[in-house]
C-alpha cells in the first residue's frame, strides 16, 4: 500500500525542482541532484550513486532523486503509439 503521506512530501519536493528549476540547472546542469526540505542537498554523477549516499543520510522517502536538465525531458516519460484508421 502507498503511503500518502510521503506520496504528499515527494510532490512538495518535486514542486520545488519545477519552480526553481532554472536556478538548479545554472549549477547542476548534467548532475543528478537530491532535494530535501526545499533545498538541494547534494549532487552526484548517476542515480545510483545518489541514492546509495542518500540513504545513508536520511531516511528513505525524505528526499527527492532527480537528473537535472532544462526542459521538462528529465521528468516527462513520452510512450509511442500507432494510431489505425
């Protein structure tokens, strides 16, 4: 079962990424970046290693793992389709 109470700090997280995206790309452009309570915490080169250090620092579902980039690609999933007539 999900808990929606992390479901709810998850979006607050990603809300700030959103608003304060072009900030975060000026310094981490390429970067994978953790956010937590409103602030970039830290940065790391692969998704990976973000979250092993992450966990060893706060608690899981607390923070925000995202890949930081202009435009909307880092957080948009586009799945192909044929349309048949």
């Amino acid at each position: 079962m999900v808990n929606q109470k992390k479901i709810i700090m998850l979006d607050k997280e990603f809300k700030y990424y959103l608003d304060n995206q072009n900030e975060i790309v000026k310094s981490y452009n390429g970067k994978v970046v953790v956010i937590k309570d409103d602030s970039v915490v830290d940065a790391y080169d692969s998704k990976e290693q973000a979250y092993f250090e992450s966990i060893k620092k706060y608690k899981l579902g607390t923070f925000l793992i995202m890949r930081c980039s202009p435009g909307n690609e880092a957080y948009t999933i586009s799945f192909p389709y044929q349309i048949f007539a």
